[in-house]
C-alpha cells in the first residue's frame, strides 16, 4: 500500500527530527515544516497531506493560526489536523479546537506517549478514510439522481406526449380533459376512439400505484384498448376484453379500474360500463345523476362478461368521468375530499364549460388538500351537451 502522507510543522529541529524519525519508522511519508507559514506553503504543494502534525506555539505564524488558515481553505479544509504542545491548559486546548483542530494531544515525552499519538493518527486517517468514501458515495448517488432524474423527466414528457388532446367536436356534444399525475410518472390512462362519424369512445382507466412500473403499465391499457375499440361493439365487452388481455402482462399485485363510454355526439345518447372505477356523474339544470360501475378489476382475469347501461345527456348537461384520486384526495388531517362534496360542486358549476368545471375541480381540491397535495394520480373528462 502507499504510504500515508503526513506534514509535522514545528519550530523546533529536535522535536521535528524525533517525531519525524518514530512516524517513518511507522511507515508514513513525512514532510516537515519549520513554522506556521512554511507549514502552510508545504501543505499546498502536490500531493497534499493525508494528515497534519502541528506545534501550538510557534512564532509568525502558530498552530492556531495555520489551523483557521487551512480550514480557511477549500482545497485542505477536510486534511485532519492534530494539534501538539506541551502546555496543558484548557484554555490553549480550547483556543487550538475552535481554530479547527481536530485534535489535540501533548508532545510525546514517554514510550506510552508515542503510542497514544499513533493511535490517534491512525483513528484520524479512519475518520478521513471514511468521509471520503461517504464523500465518494454521496457523489455518486448525486449523480445516479441526476440521471434518474433526467430520465423520469423524459420518460413524463413521453407520456404527456401520448394522452390525446381532446377530440374536435363533430356534433352538439363538447369534451375537456386535465390529467394531474402524482409523481413525474402517473398510473392514469385515457384515450379517445373515433367510432364512425357520430359515435365517439372514451377510455378512462386507472394502474394500481404510479410511478415508471404503473406508467408503463397503463401504455399496456392504452394500447390494449385502442385495438379492442375497433373489434367490439359494447362498452362492457370492451372492459371483458381488457381484463383478459391485461392478465398476461401485468405483473403480480397489479391492476386496474376501468370506465368506458360510447357517446353519440348528435343524440346526446350514452352506453357505458365500468369495472372497479368511481360512478360517472351526470350533472344539470334538474340535479345530478350516477352512472353506477361494476364491482371487480381488471388485469386478474375475473371479469366474465360486464353488464353495460344505457343514459342520455340532453342539452344544459354534463357527464365527469374521473379516477379515484380525485374522491380520495385528503387534507392534512386525512379528511377525505369525497364523492359528495364533488357532487356539490359540480352541481354549483352545471353551467359552465367543460374546461371552467375542470380548472375549478382541481382548485377545490388544491385548497382541500392544502398545504401538501394528492397522493395519487388525478384524472378527469368533462362531455357536455351545451344548452340550445
């Protein structure tokens, strides 16, 4: 191994050659230094010491004195210093620590003297061993966060990428969406499916968790459901369909909820269905209605066959589709923000427009939730049939 590096600094040539002759004798490189000042200029050539050895009392320059100007320093600020003298008073003591002595110690006069200073020297380079390494560590955990963190950031403007905007409207019905995820990587999923020239499909599922595993999971949904809109008819054969389909990728402990919609942009006519997903709420001039879910979830494969409903929006109505991070939502003493204080204030909003209703659902909720925020990733759709 090579040898430690160690610089003495004492004004006196025979404590220097005693204890400069006992640490090479221990096998460390030592560099001397006959003051203060010399001791400073040698400290600051390359390479510098492992470790310091300084007199207290020396002239121009003394051992308190070079200890503020190495700590003063970036580049030798973190060197150990021990500090000797043959003066044993606490206040030389205390004056020598709050310079920036690490330790303090008298000039060996004995052989159980000497072996003190060794033992000192070696626990003070395990000390500096050990910061550096926690040093070294700590930088490299900085830099594996910055990286991570650079690709979780990618990773989200690739998802935001990927959730559609909301359709162009092709009828009487007008639709608005606003997607909150929880962490930079949301579990929530959403997607539009244009069915022919008046029918439109509309998506809302939710990955148990979020985070990059639920994020990945809910492209699986995206793309699963995106194929199963072209092939089946029904909203609840397309949520069958889902859960079969999903079974072979997700992984253990993992799921989903789903609500699928089938809306007629002309009529204001609704099929839908849902799996383990919050009711749809339908809200108008006349009150507010539920549009109930199924129990179960998606992902398992113990989804068989999924009853569907049937409603209707007329004009001054609007349907919210949303997950369950909206209800769940929780102040800072875990009061829920709950179905029916959203029921409330979508009824208070009925006539607004569908982007209004959005921007103030997630304003009560910020408030509610105040100051902390949701815990979970929050998704909402807002279908309207505008009055006449």
């Amino acid at each position: 191994m090579t040898a430690r590096r160690v610089l003495l600094v004492d004004d006196s040539s025979t404590m220097r050659r005693m204890i400069s002759m006992l640490l090479g004798d221990q096998g460390y490189e030592v560099k001397t230094a006959v003051d203060g000042n010399d001791g400073l200029a040698k400290a600051r050539e390359q390479p510098v010491p492992e470790l310091i050895l300084t007199d207290f009392e020396m002239p121009e320059l003394d051992g308190p004195g070079l200890c503020r100007a190495l700590k003063a320093d970036k580049a030798l600020a973190t060197i150990p210093v021990l500090m000797l003298t043959t003066l044993g008073e606490s206040k030389s003591k205390v004056e020598g620590l709050d310079a920036g002595a690490d330790d303090f110690i008298q000039k060996p006069k004995s052989p159980g003297d000497i072996e003190e200073l060794f033992a000192r020297i070696r626990a003070h380079f395990r000390l500096a061993d050990m910061g550096r390494e926690l040093a070294e560590r700590n930088h490299m955990l900085e830099t594996v966060h910055k990286k991570l963190h650079f690709e979780l950031e990618l990773a989200r403007k690739v998802q935001r990428a990927l959730m559609p905007r909301p359709p162009r409207p092709r009828g009487n019905l007008r639709v608005a969406v606003k997607y909150t995820p929880a962490n930079q990587l949301g579990g929530d999923v959403y997607d539009f499916y244009r069915l022919d020239e008046n029918r439109l499909g509309v998506l809302v599922a939710d990955v148990s968790g979020h985070g990059v595993n639920s994020a990945m999971l809910s492209g699986m949904v995206k793309a699963l459901g995106a194929g199963l809109s072209i092939a089946v008819m029904e909203p609840g054969e397309l949520l069958a369909g889902l859960d079969i389909a999903l079974e072979q990728y997700f992984p253990e402990g993992y799921f989903c909820t789903g609500f699928y919609i089938i809306v007629d942009e002309e009529t204001g006519l609704i099929r839908y269905a849902g799996v383990g997903h919050p009711p749809a709420i339908v809200i108008g001039p006349n009150g507010s209605r539920l549009l109930n879910s199924n129990p179960g979830l998606l992902g398992v494969g113990m989804v068989d066959g999924t009853s569907g409903d049937v409603d209707r929006l007329v004009p001054g109505e609007s349907l919210i589709v949303y997950t369950d991070g909206l209800p769940d939502a929780m102040d800072p003493a875990d009061v829920l923000f709950g179905e029916e204080r959203l029921k409330v204030l979508l009824q208070s909003l009925h006539g607004d427009d569908p982007s209004t209703i959005l921007d103030q659902v997630e304003l009560a909720v910020n408030k509610h939730t105040f100051p902390g925020s949701a815990a979970d990733d929050i998704n909402m759709i807002v279908i309207q049939y505008p009055k006449e």
